[in-house]
C-alpha cells in the first residue's frame, strides 16, 4: 500500500512539472497550446455594444487582414442584465451573435468576462441595481456581491457553452478572463481583497469551460489562472509562475477622450516599437486595446465626462475605417513577427549586448535563426555589428532577422500608406425643424419628492436620466436692501456633479460644471430676486458614472451643497437644509418625445431658422432623408453646446462642445509614450462630429430629435459623410518589407530589391489626381511633401499613367521604372501624395 502510494505521489508531482492545464486549451511557460500547437497570438479588441450588429463582419474581417487570429471583448453586465433577472441580448447587445461572427472568419475569442471591465464604460459595466442591494460592497470577499457576480458569470458561460462556442466544444473561446486590473485594489483590501481573489479564482475554474482563465494587473493571480499585464509597455513584464505564459491583454493602442481635453493620439512608430519588444522577450500573446474603439452609443460612456466617440486612436477608427499608416505598419509587423515563430519557438531567447542602448535577442534551434535589434536611443541612429554584418539602427527601434541575416521590418520606418480623412457633405438637408421648450412651472406636476435636506442624486435617479431637479423656494422681505439699490445677491451651490444649470423664478441664471480629474465644482452667479416668494430650481447633470477606483459605486453625486444666498440684509442664508423637492429627468423624457410614436404627445412650434431665439432647455425635431453611397456618417453639432441626440428614437450618445485644453504641437515618436506626449484639437471642441450609424436609417423620414441645454444654432447642424480625401506614400529604394523577402527551397534567404509603395482609395473612389511625386531626395510630411535636391523629372508624369483613374495602384521605387538615376550613390526615395474622388 506504501509503495502504491509513494508512486502515485510520485506520479503527480511528475505531471505537476508538467504545468500543462488539462483542457482542450493548454499552456506552459512558452505560450498557449491550441490542439497540440504553439503559436504567436496577435489580438485586438472590438467591444460589441460599441459598435453595430451590421458592422461586425467588416470590422472582423478587416482585423484578419490585418494579421489578427484572435478578437478580444469585454462582458458588459449593465446592458444584458439591466434589471435583476432581466436580460438583453439582442442588437448591439447580441454577444453570441458577435462570437459567431469572429469565428466565421476562423479567428479566435478572448472572452473577458469581467464582470467588471472598467472600460471607460458607465459605472464600470455593473448595473446600477447592484448598489442597492442588502449589504453589498463591490469587488471586495462580501457575499452579496459574490453572489451576483457568480450569478452573472455563471450566465454567460452557460450561454456560451449551450451554443457550443468553447474552444472545448469545437468553437471560437480559447481564453477567458475573471475580474479585471484587481493587483490594487488587492493591496488596499488586505486580507478581504485576497480571499476575494481566490474565490473568484476558484469559482472561474469551477465552471468547466475547457480553456483557461485570466486575471489582468494582478500578480497574485492563484493557479491555475494566468496572471497577464496591461499597459503602454509590458516587456518587463514576467508571469507569476514560472509555468505560466507571458501574456499581455491590453497594449494600449492610443488613450481615451475626455470632454474639454484634446484628442491623444499614441505614434505607430512607439506602438509597434512596444510590441516588438515584448515579443523579443519571449511574450508569445499581446492584445491591442483599441483595434476597434467604436462609439458610446445612449449613456454608456463612464468617466465620468468620458466623450461619446471612443476612438481610442485605434487601427480601425470609430466610424470602421482603416486608420493609416497604423493599419498597415501593424500589419506589417505581424507578418515580420510570423515569420520568426518556427524559430521562437525552437529555444528561449539570448541575449547579446550591442551597444550602450543596443541589444539583440536571438532565437535559434532546429535549423531556424531569428534576432531582434533594438536601440533605446531616443535622439539618434546607430550601426551596429551582428554576427559580422552591419546594421542601423533608427532612434528608439527594433529590427527584425526571421533569418539572423536579412531585416524585414524596422518599427521607426513607416513606409505604408498615410490616409488622410475628412467630413464632407452628404447633400442631405435637414429639414422641418420644430421645437418643444421644457416647461420649467410644471416641475410640480408628476411624481416628485420632497425632503428637508439635499440628496445625493444617484440615490434618487437610479441613473434612470442624467437629470434630477432639486427646487426649493425663498421668501425675500420687499424691504431688503438689495430691492432699493439694484445689487443683486449671489446664488452659491457647491456639487458633486457633474453639471448644473440654475434657474430663478423661471430665468436661467447661470450653469457649471466639473471634470473628470474633480467633479466637485462651485456655481456662483447673480441673481433677480422679487419681494416675496422665489422660487429656485437647479438641474444636476450627470456625465456617466464613475467606472475605477476603490469602491466606486460609494461616491456621491449631485449637489451636496452647502447651497446658499450671499447678500442679504441678514448675511448669507444656507438653503442646504431648507425643504427640497426632487423630480427625476425631464418632462420630455416622461412623454418619450424620443421616439416617432411619442413625439405627438406635445404641441411642437415651428422654428425659424432666421430669427430663431436660442434658450435653454429645448427640444428640437427634424427629418432627413438617408444619403446615397456606403460612406460612414455623422452629425456636425459645432453649433450646439450639450445635450443628447437620437435618430429614430435610437440614442447616439451624449454631445457636448467643450473646447479642448492642453498642449498640441509637433509630436516625436522616440521615447516613453505617456498620455499628454501627442496631443491634438487644441482650441477646437473636443468632439465635433457624432457617428449615425447607417443600419438606423431608413431611405427618407428619418427623424432626429435633440435636447439642448444651454442654446445653440440648429441651422448649422449638418448631416456629413466620412471619408478619405488624399492618401500618401513613402519609401526608400531597397527598403526591406516582408512582402519581398523570401526563403529558397535550399533554405538559403533571399532579399528581393525592388521596393513598392501602395495607393488604396476608399470603396467607391479612384485617384483622381497627383498632387505629389518624387523620386530623389524629397521631404515633408503628407499634405506637406517638397522636392529635395535630387528629383528624377518624369516622376509625377510616370505616377499619373500608373494610378490615375485606378481605386488603387502599386508604384516601384526602382531607377528602372523612373528610367534614370537622378543621384548615383545616393539612397533615393519615393514620395507620393493621391487625390481620391467618387467614381
């Protein structure tokens, strides 16, 4: 019996060693095992409510030609469960359908069920029930929580497996994810925070999926969960366990837009340069967070003050198309990081140092050789020696060797097309406009709430609108001081958020607001006061929900005072514990003016757009007919201030045209790319244009309805179309890509010198016109291109014939297609620049 049990010790320990997670789905410390195979795994993610269901293929599609295998989406518990037991998924919401979709191009799924996700997403992706739940404390070893949260995962994966989409099962899912970016939260919590995250842990595994599970940010990630990072840069990054795989699930492909910031925009130079130096590292995974960033459609943006475009400088933009040169920059170094996979995966990377800032990683083994040479210098270029061949080495780059010889790709040389988008008119008028004012003496009719005190809005709401009125009324004796010499007192309101427009006696008197980085703010205005009673009304705003942070959902909003009136004969008067009477959203709201069957439940007046009055607190109605083509569209509101829109009763999010603070200017991509580096929209409103998706429209009548705030031009706003305008290209001759590199039967590396640059204009187009070519020594940047001292003459006449008329067209950069050398001895480049126009 002793010796039985001795070997069966024996044999556990012996497949303990073994460190392989028994599923369909395995893993050691190399990679994620698919069926017996290792592999690189490039991944991006696409957030299915962030985008629509008929936009799904082409943007799958478009992230396979890219060199994707793998789509990456978080679980938005807020939207499928919006009350408890009550669940949604359909449309935008219909996750299995977005499952199916990403395996009908045969590419693989991340599943990230969370159920927190962070996001940049209204209260973090919780439903706003869940506060209010007996007992509750979010994230955190509290049963009632716990038990939500297991209920909530435990439904998606039973979903998911009753559609047979595990990996297990012969479907897409390779990999799942259990809470998310916790490693601080942990810290903070003590002992609650790690007993919480070997439940969580435990009770992730315990569903039996077949594939394995994984924790973001947090290091203490209890086996057999993978431990993963997040972050600008991860290659410092090591896994828990030796056993574990190196894995990043988000390489953070640009940053978030707040409303009143400017646009941050991260250079694909330091971005491939990033993911380069991951994988040189031995990280066989690494996921873009964004590839597609889409549109926070309704009220789903958290923040708060988080903008309704979450186009996260992404490869593919918010509105589905291919961002260029990031698009094909990256693609192009997935195709060189492929190539190198039969040797990564031979041995473990060497290292060698060449230089100060220079190093190489080899991997070679089984008669395959590839290297990585990196140089951290951020100012300059260096040469280098590689096993006797000399290298240059662009500031702050990596090259890569799939045969330790000859580089394919360099992640500073950018030599795939720039694509330059604008907004043009779609010829579609908007028309029939009406109007509808909030009627500011009906806040008593209706259901309302009425306390001594002010309250915190949220508790009141329930997020249900972003709006709650808090009024309460003052009597002023008509012998006050102020009434004779025509001073006025000053209103003071102190909240948390995140705006409020103040009205006295039914005038508006003034409006505030705070920002993400404090939502506290101080309204202080005039304001007329009459002998007698006065009635003070005060909307509160908010701008989507906290979503990061210890215990978020504990935060207050809303006014909280102290509100008071400066001013009087007998000093300030605190009305914060006068008798206050609530009433949630707006009376618009209540008549679902939204919607084409309950826009006739008011009387509408006509507007003329000539002599329109602009006030606060308005409805607005119109009609337009859908354009023709395919181009995405978008609404221009740079003549409103804020408020929301809907077409067809369908929210397309939250407009506001704050103007952007910060500090634009020329962007260097060498160095540690941080948010505030490459800033842009300096002066101009943060978000301009808002996405209309096509599938919401029908061919005429389209109804759009607003509601505006503060008083803005409605004759200005316009339906405009997105599209590319002029494309750009550059190279050098010679330039190495992995489109003309090649291995002989023999095993022997070839290089095939002749070099082409790609002109693609958007689906509908041709080049219509050459604005730029050269082939010498030309400079600049697309929009700016200038001939140098070198310049072959026949250049544009010989790209015209190529390209003119064509949606696309390939030119070489080669003396014999230019038929000259116009500087021998001179390492030439090619410089075009493309006018793309309807066909």
């Amino acid at each position: 019996m002793a010796a039985a049990i001795s070997i069966t010790i024996t044999f556990l320990i012996i497949i303990t060693h073994l460190h392989l997670i028994q599923s369909a789905v395995t893993y050691d410390h190399r990679s994620l095992i698919i069926n017996g195979q290792r592999r690189i795994l490039i991944s991006g993610s696409i957030h299915y409510p962030r985008s629509t269901p008929e936009m799904w293929e082409d943007l799958v599609i478009k992230a396979k030609n890219g060199g994707l295998d793998v789509i990456d989406t978080y679980v938005f518990w807020n939207v499928h469960e919006p009350s408890p037991g009550t669940y949604d998924f359909s449309g935008r919401y219909d996750i299995a359908r977005f499952i199916k979709t990403v395996a009908s191009a045969g590419l693989y799924v991340n599943l990230r069920i969370g159920p927190y996700v962070c996001a940049e997403w209204n209260f973090g992706g919780f439903p706003v029930w869940l506060k209010y739940v007996p007992g509750i404390s979010f994230r955190t070893d509290n049963e009632p929580f716990k038990a939500a949260m297991q209920g909530f995962t435990q439904k998606i994966v039973e979903m998911m497996k009753a559609e047979n989409l595990f990996e297990s099962q012969g479907g897409p899912i390779i990999l799942s994810q259990i809470e998310n970016e916790y490693g601080a939260q942990r810290k903070s919590l003590g002992s609650a925070g790690e007993a919480y995250v070997n439940w969580a842990a435990k009770m992730a595994v315990g569903l039996n999926t077949g594939v394995p599970w994984s924790m973001c940010k947090e290091d203490d990630a209890p086996d057999p969960v993978i431990n993963t990072c997040n972050g600008f840069y991860c290659d410092t990054f090591t896994p828990n366990k030796p056993y574990k795989p190196t894995i990043w699930t988000e390489a953070w492909s640009g940053w978030f837009t707040e409303f009143g910031a400017p646009v941050e925009q991260r250079p694909v130079h330091d971005l491939a340069f990033a993911v380069a130096r991951f994988v040189q590292k031995g990280g066989s995974y690494f996921n873009y967070y964004m590839y597609h960033g889409g549109t926070n459609f309704g009220r789903t943006s958290g923040g708060p003050f988080i903008t309704t475009s979450y186009d996260y400088d992404a490869p593919i933009d918010e509105y589905g198309l291919i961002r260029e040169p990031k698009y094909g920059h990256l693609t192009e170094l997935h195709r060189a990081i492929k190539l190198c996979e039969p040797a990564f995966f031979s041995s473990g990377p060497i290292y060698m140092s060449l230089g100060q800032r220079q190093n190489a990683y080899v991997y070679e083994g089984n008669g395959n050789c590839a290297a990585f040479l990196s140089n951290f210098e951020t100012t300059s270029a260096i040469r280098v020696v590689f096993r006797n061949r000399h290298y240059k080495l662009p500031p702050w780059s990596i090259s890569i060797l799939p045969d330790c010889k000859n580089v394919v790709f360099n992640t500073a040389k950018v030599v795939t097309q720039t694509s330059r988008m604008q907004m043009m008119p779609t010829g579609s008028s908007i028309q029939s406009w009406e109007t509808y004012h909030e009627d500011i003496s009906t806040l008593a009719d209706g259901p309302s709430l009425s306390s001594f005190g002010l309250l915190d809005q949220m508790n009141i709401t329930r997020d249900a609108s972003d709006y709650l009125w808090y009024s309460t009324s003052i009597d002023v004796n008509p012998s006050e001081t102020f009434l004779r010499e025509g001073r006025k007192p000053t209103l003071v309101v102190q909240s948390k958020g995140h705006g409020v427009h103040a009205f006295v006696n039914g005038r508006h008197s003034g409006s505030a607001y705070g920002s993400r980085e404090d939502t506290r703010f101080t309204l202080r205005e005039p304001v007329d006061l009459r002998g007698g009673t006065n009635q003070i009304s005060l909307l509160s705003m908010a701008a989507g929900l906290p979503n990061v942070g210890m215990h978020f959902e504990a935060r207050d909003t809303g006014i909280l005072g102290p509100v008071s009136l400066n001013g009087l004969d007998h000093g300030t008067i605190d009305l914060s514990r006068a008798r206050w009477t609530y009433k949630v959203g707006l009376n618009g709201e209540m008549k679902n003016l939204i919607s084409p069957n309950g826009i006739s439940s008011v009387e509408w007046s006509g507007v003329s757009l000539v002599n329109h009055v602009q006030r606060p607190l308005k409805w607005y109605k119109a009609y337009f007919d859908a354009p023709e083509g395919n181009d995405p569209l978008a609404l221009d509101m740079k003549s409103m201030v804020r408020g929301q829109v809907w077409i067809n009763g369908q929210s397309i999010g939250r407009y506001w045209t704050a103007h952007a603070k910060g500090k634009c200017g020329f962007c260097k991509y060498p160095g540690a790319f941080r948010p505030g580096k490459c800033q842009l929209g300096c002066g101009a409103p943060t978000q301009r244009w808002y996405h209309v998706p096509r599938s919401w429209l029908k061919p005429t009548q389209n109804l759009l309805v607003l509601f505006e705030e503060v008083g803005g031009n409605i004759s200005r706003i316009s339906l405009v179309k997105r599209t590319p305008t002029h494309v750009c290209a550059s190279t050098f001759e010679h330039h190495p890509v992995t489109d003309n590199w090649q291995t002989e039967s023999s095993g022997e590396t070839t290089m095939l010198h002749d070099t082409k640059v790609r002109l693609q204009c958007g689906l509908g187009q041709s080049i219509s016109a050459i604005n730029f070519a050269s082939f010498g020594t030309p400079f600049g940047g697309c929009g700016d291109f200038r001939q140098g001292a070198c310049h072959a003459p026949n250049s544009r006449d010989l790209v015209e014939k190529t390209c003119i008329g064509q949606e696309s067209c390939e030119v070489t950069a080669s003396n014999d297609y230019f038929a000259t050398d116009p500087c021998p001895k001179v390492l030439k480049r090619l410089l075009v620049e493309a006018v793309c126009s309807v066909k």
